[in-house]
C-alpha cells in the first residue's frame, strides 16, 4: 500500500485518487485519538500548483459579508500554492488568471499552502451553516495597508479577498488553534444557523471547505507530494460534550 501511494504521488498535476492517510491527528484540549479511516478518506482532485510566484493566503481568517459576498483579510505571499484549476476557454486557469494579475500589479488569487499548525487548526462543522469559499478569489492591490470595514487596517503584508459565502451542512473551517470548550462557541465558528441569513450584511463566516476535515488533510498531503517538505503535526480540534 504504501508503495502504491509513493507511486501515486508522484505524479504531478494529475492526482484525481482517494488518499488513505495512516496518520494520528493532535487534537486540542481534552479530548484527543486518532481519526477513523473513514473519515480521513478524500480525493483532492482538480487543482493546479501554482510555483513561485505571488499569492494571498485566507485559511485560518474571519470574514466581512457585504451585498452576499464574503471579503476577507489575508496573508500576501510569495512561494507555492495550490490553486482550484477554474478551468475556462481556451485553456486558460487560475494560473492564466494570477499571472496577469501579477504582471499588471493589480490583484492576486487566492490559493491554498498548508498554514501554521501551531496558529491554526481544522473544525469539523455537522449542523446547518456556512462558510467562505477563498480558493480562487481575486485580491486587489489597492486594498494593501489601507483600512476596509469591518476588518480594520491592513499591514504591507495583507490584502482583501472577495470570496463566496456557502451554505451546507457538512464542512469544516480554519480557526485559531486554541479550541473552544463549549459547544456553543464551536457552533460560533463554524458559522452554525447563519445559512438562512448569508446574505446579510456584517455577516461573519471563516474560511472553509466542503465536506470533513479529510478533504484539507489530504490537499496538505498533495502540497507536500507536489512541492516536498516534511510533514507537521495537523490538530483537528474536537466538538465538546456541552
């Protein structure tokens, strides 16, 4: 098997396969174990490796909503990144779409690189509500080191992402690692309850994705497998019993 994962991993740009990931997960407070293999199962497929050049970086960030879209302060980059291909005529992607960003010094793309494990960890969100779709948003220059609503004054090194707010009942998000210990404040996180409402605006949502935590656990594998580095430790923090 783990010769077979070898091979699969190496070859780039085209991994469209469910990782099987044999791995203990750090879990915050309390609570703790190793996550089921049902549950680290999932297929990180259709994304593109984006190799040195300028990025923004939104996992782990809160979010502004205003008129149904989800702006949101990131990390400005430089470096890898795994970008959602958003493939579109004539064989263009987000990898099209950053190069003339960059080439114009205008905008970035929002992609995807494994952030700090010591900072940030995953939730695993079970109950209606929504989060912010950040791979593949666009980042505006302009918006670097200067005030926007609701998130306050942006340093050199950060920029605003406009990003679409998801509903759905099974995700997870990147928050601070520090894990709550209610589940009231879990809920908080995940954005529990606000689907009817996500358009609304001063909404405040986190970075997500769909589905369980796996589907991050597994692209950090793929990140790793497309640009090398060794391995971290990944917390999943745990729901509380009250």
């Amino acid at each position: 098997m783990r010769a077979i994962l070898k091979e699969l991993l190496t070859i780039p740009h085209k991994i469209a396969l469910i990782l099987l990931i044999p791995a203990t997960l750090i879990a915050c407070g309390d609570g703790g174990g190793t996550a089921s293999a049902s549950d680290l199962a999932a297929t990180p497929s259709g994304f593109t490796p984006l190799a040195n050049q300028p990025y923004a970086l939104c996992a782990g960030v809160n979010t502004f909503n205003f008129d149904g879209v989800a702006y949101a302060k990131c990390k400005l980059l430089y470096g890898n990144s795994l970008g959602i291909t958003h493939a579109y005529p004539t064989d263009s992607n987000v990898q099209t779409v950053n190069t003339v960003g960059v080439a114009n010094n205008n905008y970035v793309v929002s992609t995807y690189s494994p952030p700090n494990t010591s900072q940030f960890a995953l939730y695993s969100c079970n109950k209606p509500g929504a989060y912010a779709q950040c791979n593949g948003g666009l980042c505006f220059n302009s918006t670097i080191g200067k005030p926007f609503p609701k998130v306050g004054p942006l340093a050199s090194d950060e920029i605003i992402c406009s990003c679409p707010v998801v509903a759905s009942k099974s995700y997870h998000v990147t928050a601070s690692s520090t894990c709550p210990t209610t589940q009231a404040q879990y809920d908080q996180i995940c954005g529990a309850g606000v689907s009817t409402e996500q358009s609304a605006n001063g909404v405040s949502v986190y970075i997500g994705s769909e589905g369980p935590p796996a589907g991050t656990l597994a692209l950090n594998v793929l990140y790793r497998a497309t640009f090398g580095g060794s391995p971290s430790p990944e917390s999943v923090c745990p729901y509380p019993a009250k």
